[in-house]
C-alpha cells in the first residue's frame, strides 16, 4: 500500500567513497519504488548537489545491477552547505539554498549516507525543518551508535590482503615493513587489519607510542631469529612525546608553516617532517640499523568492490532506512547493535566519535599473541 506519510524522497552520498555505497543506495530505492511506492530522487555531488540543485529521478533499472559496484553512482563532495567554499578561498553560508531545493523538489524525507561530517550536517539541517534518515557508512568505522559501518569491513579486507603481500617480501628481505593505514582519530581500521594480517607492531591514535618500546619489540624478535617485522600505524597515531591531544601529523603541519623560518637550525635526528609512518620507518632505521621501507596503502583503501559482509550491511541498512520511510519515522540514523539492525536519534550522533575503548577485547588478544603497541 502507498505510504501515508511520504511520497517523495532524496537519498545522497556525502564525504569520501567507500565501498557498498551502491549497495544501500539499492536497498533504500528499491523497496521505496516497488514495495512502497515512493518517488525517489537522486541528489548527486553530496550536499553540493542539494544546495545547486543537481537532481534525478531515481527508477528501478538505475538501481539494477549496482550492488557489487564501488564508489557511487550519485557522485560525493565534501562540501557543506553551511560552509560553501568560494573561488577567493573564503566560504559562505547557503543553507537556505538547500532547505529551497528541498522543499521544491517536495521532498518529504532526504536520506544521508555518510560518516561523521555527514551526520553532523544532516542533524543541523533538522533544525531547518527537514526530515532526514541517516546511514552509516566510513571505512574508520567511527560513528557512534552503531556497532559497525559499511565500507568498513571492505576496507580491512583489502588492508589486511596488502600486509599479507608485505610479509612475504619483508621475510625475504629481512626488513622492517612499515604499512600505513587511515584513520586520523580512531584506529578501528588499523586493528583489525593489523590483527588479522599478523602485524607484529600496530600503532593507534587512541594509545600514544613510545619509540623506545617499539625498537625494544624490534630487538627482542631479532634476537629470538625473528629478522623481519610488520607495523601498522594508523595515519593519526601519535607519539608519547606529542603535545597534548595533538598529533604527529598535525605537529608536522605546524612545523611546515615555520620551515622557511627556522631553515633547518637547531634541528636534530630526531626532528621529521612528513607521514608518521615515515617518522617511524626512520626512526627504527636510525636506532637499529635494520633496512625499513614504507607503504602508504593511501586511498587504495577506500575503492574496489565491497565484501559480500558490506554488500549485506548496506542492503539491510537501505532496506530498514526505506521502511523507516514508509512509517514516517524521520531524524533517526540506522545502526547495527549486535546483530540487529535499529536505528538511534541523530542527536545521539552528532559531534560524536567512536574511538577503539583501551580494553578492547581485540587488543587483549592481540597481545595475548605477542603484539606490541608501543606502549
């Protein structure tokens, strides 16, 4: 039966890619059309695309055939409405405009896919009166509320496969291989991709790194016949010796901006400008000798197709979003609690990050098999 409470919907892919994207895009339309019939729209170029009007209708053979495929086929921009950039570098607030594009398309309901900066938006645009469903979606896996996200396990997967190529040619070489891995603040992706490809050394934002530790992991494996290693590190991990509640990588901005006045004086080995995964790789070179390379897996981790677990996630996540619909439950986010699927109020989500708790029962059985943290 046609839906009391919604006849038209927009549905838009917000901040980076990741896999399974089109997969959920599926699981809200497909349903939305034929179970419930629901207009819906396709908004492209993320929140870009709902304040400069760049919008399609949506039928069942655009939605046909896209399960398995990466990226998006609405586009994504990290734009915000409340903060669009202008051509002299400054920004402007156009959150009118996209509350007009809302309410001339006639939407009823505007379905978010996205992470943290996703949701954020999509919370502050309830307060202008939209109706907003959100789906959670970021290979970090930060979002609060839910036990998982989509894009997530694809990420790992891939991440976990390329420590697996790593291995082997550390053995052979008999180096140290330093892998990076995103995630600024929360090291979800990194631990699990860590424990799973065996990393002996995995370093996370949430537990600052001493130096010390990890070359004293690196000596003890050597001298135990282990002559080769594998170290993961998050891309926002952060050394003990980092100012409070600042990263490395952002110490590294700061010292860029004063590179040109400090010219190199007074600086000594332990001073590096770039990736923390190459402060690592050199410190460890420098220490103790041992030949280390660097791989920054990069935004690698974000393409390809989705796992068959995300290509499942997305479908159930879109497939509840479009009954939400239908019942005309609205400023809620679906999250995945266990193994059921539910959904929580966006002022739950909003502002919110979800970082890896000390005692996770994944890092006691990471070191329960002899991984070192460098703490």
């Amino acid at each position: 039966m046609p839906s009391p409470h919604a006849k038209c919907i927009g549905i838009l892919t917000s901040g980076g890619d990741c896999p399974g994207l089109n997969a959920a895009i599926r699981g809200v339309a497909k349903p939305a059309i034929s179970d419930f019939h629901i207009e819906v729209i396709g908004i492209e170029k993320g929140f870009r695309g709902l304040v400069e009007n760049h919008a399609r209708v949506l039928h069942l053979q655009d939605v046909s055939g896209i399960l398995s495929l990466g990226g998006t086929i609405l586009g994504t921009s990290r734009e915000k409405p409340h903060k669009m950039p202008l051509p002299n570098g400054e920004s402007i607030d156009l959150t009118s405009r996209a509350v007009e594009t809302y309410n001339r398309l006639g939407l009823d309901c505007l379905v978010c896919l996205g992470g943290n900066g996703t949701h954020n938006i999509a919370h502050s645009l309830t307060k202008h009166g939209l109706n907003i469903i959100g789906l959670p979606k970021t290979i970090d896996n930060d979002l609060a509320e839910t036990d998982i996200t989509f894009g997530f396990d694809s990420a790992a997967s891939y991440a976990a496969q390329a420590i697996d190529r790593l291995y082997s040619t550390a053995e052979a070489h008999l180096r140290v291989m330093v892998i990076e891995l995103m995630g600024h603040n929360a090291g979800w992706l990194a631990l699990h991709a860590g424990v799973a490809g065996g990393a002996d050394i995995i370093l996370l934002p949430e537990i600052p790194y001493d130096i010390d530790s990890v070359c004293q992991h690196l000596t003890e494996r050597r001298r135990r016949g282990k002559w080769f290693s594998i170290v993961a590190v998050a891309e926002g991990a952060k050394s003990k010796e980092s100012q409070a509640g600042t990263s490395d990588l952002e110490k590294d901005q700061k010292k860029k901006k004063h590179k040109k006045k400090d010219k190199g004086e007074g600086k000594g080995k332990s001073e590096f400008i770039g990736p923390v995964s190459t402060r690592v790789a050199q410190e460890i070179s420098e220490r103790l000798g041992i030949e280390t390379r660097v791989t920054v897996l990069g935004h690698l981790q974000r393409g390809g197709i989705p796992t068959p677990f995300d290509r499942v996630l997305a479908t159930r996540f879109g497939t509840y979003a479009a009954e939400m619909v239908a019942e005309g439950k609205y400023n809620q986010m679906v999250c995945m609690t266990g193994s059921q699927v539910s959904s929580v109020p966006l002022d739950k989500v909003a502002g919110r990050t979800k970082l890896v708790p000390l005692d996770h029962p994944l890092i006691r059985s990471a070191r329960r098999v002899g991984t070192n943290f460098g703490d």
